[in-house]
C-alpha cells in the first residue's frame, strides 16, 4: 500500500505526541526519585478511567487485532466469543478477587502465591510467566506488528520488528507503568475511532457506497456461516471453539486465568488508588470488550468478501486499510501502531516487575522495607538499584523477543489460535492453584505444585493421544483433573498455619449499587447477543 506524505505527517505527530506525553506524566517531584512503587506500580495512584483504558490497551495490540481479524476471515463472528466472554469474566475479577488481592496489598501474582503457599511456588511460577510473556506474548505482538507495518507502509518487516520494539521499550523504559497507564487513554482512543472507520468503510464498500447498514446486511447475506456465534461439531473449525464450551466450558479456564492471574493485566488494578477505582476500572473494560469485536473481527469478515484470495488469514486487517482516503490511513495506522506499542510496553514493564520483585529481589536478598533492618539510605539505594534492574531486564527481554519470533511466530497462519492453544497447556493449572489458593483454606503448596506439574504434563498427553479433542475442551478436562490433584496432595501434605498469610475474613466482597447495576448491563446485552447470532 504505502503511506502518503500527508500519513507520514499524521503518524509522525503520533509517535512525537504519545511519546512526549509519556515523558511528561513520567516525571518526578523535585527532589524524588523513583522507588519498586513508582515504577512498578504506578505510585498506587491510578484512577478508574485509567485503569479501565490500560487494561484494554494492554490487551488489544496486532495478536488481538490482526491476529483476530485474521481468525474472523478464516472462522467467523464466533472468534469474538473471547471478546465477550472476557467481558463476563472482568465482573468476576472485580468483584470477587481485587477485594482479597487489593486487601493484602499484592504487588504481583507471584508474591501472592508466596503469601499464600510458600516460596518454591512463587520461583516455579515467576519463571513461568516469564518464558511465557517473552516467547510467545512478546513475540508474537511484535511479529504481527511488524506484518501490519509492512503491509500497509512498506516498510521492511524484519526493520518494522526492531522499530517496534525499542520504541516501546524507550516509550516506558523512563516511567514504568505510570507512562503506560496514564497514556492509555489516548491509545485506546485511537484504537476505537480508527477501528470504527475501517469498519464503517468497509462495510459500505460491500453495501456499495449504501452505508454501513446496507453493507452489514449485504455481508450477513453473503457469508452467512461467517455469523455463527455457536460452531456445530460440523464445522471445520469446532476444533478451535467448540460449541458450547465457549459459553459454560474451557473458555471461562483461559478468561480466568487471563483476566483474574496474570499479572500484566492484574497489574493496573493493584496500582488504583483504592479498591472503589479498580472496580470502576474493570467494569469499564467490560463495556469496551463488548464493542471490540465491531472494531476487530468484522473488518476481518469483511475480508471474505472484499478479499477472498488472500494468502493467510492474518493478512486481513492490513489489507482492508486500503479502503481508507489519505489522512485517514494515517489516522488508523497510527492506532493500530498505538495498540501494538501500548501492549507491547505493558508486557516489557510486566516482564521487568516479575524478574526484579520476584527473582532478583529474592534471591540477592535486597531489603527495602524497615523491618528488614536497614536504613532509610539504604532502602533508597536498594529501590534505585532494583530500578535500574528493571530496566535493564526490559531490555534485555525485548531483544530476546525481537530474535525469536521469526522462528516461533512466523510459521503460524492463525497467530491468535496458536497462542490460545500453547497458553492453554498452563492456564489449568494456574486457575486452579489461584482459586483454591483465594478460596479454599486448606490448599497447600504441595496441591500447588502437583496441579502445575499436572497442567504440563497431562495437557501434553492429552495433544499427543487425543489430538481430536478441542483443546478448549482439553483445558476443562485437564482443569477438573489438576483440580482432584491438588485437592488431594493437599489433604495428604497439609501446610502448616503460618504457611498461608493471605486474610480473607475482613474482605469487602459486597459492590456498590453502581458496580451492580453495570454487571447487569453487561449480563443483558451478552443475552440479546448470543440469543441474536445463536
């Protein structure tokens, strides 16, 4: 495609903009310097509207956007079945978990699986989450930004890729999450406006310059096995959302996990500067997910018609771009360039906080509180040093993620599906040692351990023996397995009662009428739109 001097302009206002913002929200009080709170947590200072726009920024970057739209050319409108479901899954998450989380003052999910179950969990865990944010989330944001890049600027992919990359890295290597989570609302701003425009244009270019009402219906009628939100065993495609395990099965293993654990998500909600706005900032989240799929998966169907003889599916969203009139492509190339940034910093801070708080931290033995027995000099100095690791963690996680996704991510023709599908070997597991762990006091390190040993291994006999079982359906088969696991180990293995510091008797669960009242709002518009596209 190319993009023309008037879209230069446009994206070069972008990157000076967004970047001279976070700078500016990222800069100290005289006289202060920033401490494992500042730049890990934003101060524990985010309002709600913040925390609600971070949330979804750091969710929908090129995996969400070109990898789902690409998913929607090949399967359907039932691909957004992970946009509304999440919806779904943010009520929980605030209602039931940010109380207990917010109320122990966790900082990450590691430490929480240290205050509830012991320190072996926590390194088992920690190590985890960062083989899995660096290999396959940061990889593939980065790739399927790249593939966009080059497809709609011509830039080379392999120089999309780095640029990408140290962008993001410089974008928050100053502010941590503060400089992430402040500016999020002008990139989700972005995103929804350019990805209602591709759309709205699309659209009317199927109802042949009639509208988007037009074009919608043109579409239904033309594609109609692209609008079933339910697959039939028959569908070549059940494979990947079967049937009703979107709505009572699997999915909800995956949303949990996602949503309520994992801690670059999680991690804006325990920066929010009290429990009311971290309620009021997932519940906006849930309202923006439902409008996703207008702005993620319906350019993607509309490719079908528009495109039908496109190599991959993943080369759907760049390619319906070309509908838009210079400025415009400007305009949304450089939301869809905002996503990919404001995600891929997300995953770099959350990467940084892992390794700094829950290995390097513990390991060295850096003290930074008064009871450890230091001085306040030597706090500080230990809090600018554990800054400074952070960053350079960051670093050096970009660059691994730059030379990896090639061979990891490259090869895959739905990137979307593939990190579902690898995610899923470990997010049973997960969601059972988080649910136990927050819900059932007698679960001990030892029902820990077995259910995420258990996930690995019985994920991967299950894909090796039983390829033919969904691996949505896998996931709940292995959750309910691991779940039997480690309820016995831990009746066998029982932990001691100093084991678990986590309180639970004095948490606020009740919501206010406000948050109640949103919930049913969510609730009654997912009924109208499954009953619709049933």
């Amino acid at each position: 495609m190319g993009l023309s001097t008037v879209d230069l302009v446009v994206v070069a206002l972008y990157a000076v903009g967004i970047f001279g913002l976070a700078q500016w929200v990222s800069r100290d009080k005289a006289g202060h310097e920033k401490n494992t709170s500042d730049y890990f947590l934003a101060s524990k200072s985010l309002p709600w509207w913040a925390i609600g726009a971070s949330l979804i920024a750091a969710n929908i970057s090129a995996e969400q956007i070109v990898g789902m739209a690409g998913s929607g050319y090949a399967i359907g409108l039932a691909i957004a079945s992970y946009e509304w479901m999440a919806a779904a899954t943010l009520l929980l998450v605030g209602k039931f978990f940010l109380p207990i989380f917010l109320r122990n003052d966790i900082y990450t999910m590691p430490q929480f699986l240290q205050e509830r179950y012991g320190p072996n969990i926590r390194t088992l865990m920690a190590l985890f989450w960062l083989a899995l944010y660096v290999f396959v989330n940061l990889t593939s944001i980065i790739w399927l930004g790249s593939i966009a890049v080059n497809q709609v600027a011509g830039v080379s992919q392999g120089y999309a890729l780095v640029g990408l990359g140290l962008f993001a890295l410089l974008y928050q290597l100053r502010g941590g999450l503060k400089a992430v989570a402040l500016t999020d609302i002008v990139q989700v701003t972005l995103l929804v406006l350019g990805g209602l425009i591709v759309s709205g244009l699309t659209l009317n270019a199927i109802g042949g310059g009639h509208g988007v009402i037009a074009g919608f219906r043109t579409l239904v009628r033309r594609v109609p096995d692209h609008f079933q939100m339910i697959l039939q065993p028959d569908n070549k495609f059940y494979k990947d959302l079967p049937g009703l395990s979107v709505l009572i099965g699997g999915m909800w293993i995956a949303n949990l996990s996602y949503w309520g654990f994992n801690q670059y998500i999680i991690q804006r909600a325990l920066a929010a500067k009290s429990l009311g706005e971290a309620q009021k900032g997932v519940m906006f989240a849930a309202y923006l997910k439902l409008l996703m799929p207008v702005i993620i998966v319906l350019p993607g169907i509309a490719a079908v018609v528009l495109a039908p003889t496109l190599a991959k599916p993943d080369q759907a969203y760049p390619t319906m771009m070309r509908y838009l009139p210079t400025g415009i492509l400007g305009l949304v190339f450089s939301a869809l360039v905002a996503a990919i940034i404001a995600s891929t910093a997300s995953k770099i801070n959350s990467i940084a906080t892992i390794f700094t708080l829950d290995l390097y931290a513990k390991f060295r033995h850096v003290p930074t509180k008064a009871e450890d027995g230091v001085s306040a000099q030597e706090r500080g100095e230990n809090e600018r040093h554990l800054v400074r690791v952070g960053r350079i963690a960051a670093a050096v996680a970009i660059v691994i993620a730059m030379i990896a996704a090639r061979p990891l991510i490259g090869q895959s023709d739905q990137a979307f599906q593939f990190i579902q599908e690898f995610s899923g070997f470990f997010t049973p597991g997960i969601t059972v040692i988080f649910l136990l762990g927050l819900f059932w006091r007698r679960a001990s390190e030892a029902g820990a351990i077995a259910a995420a040993v258990a996930s690995v291994v019985l994920s991967y006999l299950f894909r090796q023996f039983t390829p033919g079982i969904p691996f949505m359906n896998r996931m709940l088969l292995v959750f309910f397995i691991s779940l039997a696991l480690a309820v016995v180990a831990s009746l066998v293995r029982p932990a001691g009662a100093e084991a678990n510091r986590i309180r639970t008797d004095d948490v606020p669960f009740g919501t206010p009428a406000s948050f109640n009242i949103g919930s049913l709002g969510v609730v009654l518009i997912l009924v109208a739109l499954y009953a619709t596209w049933w």
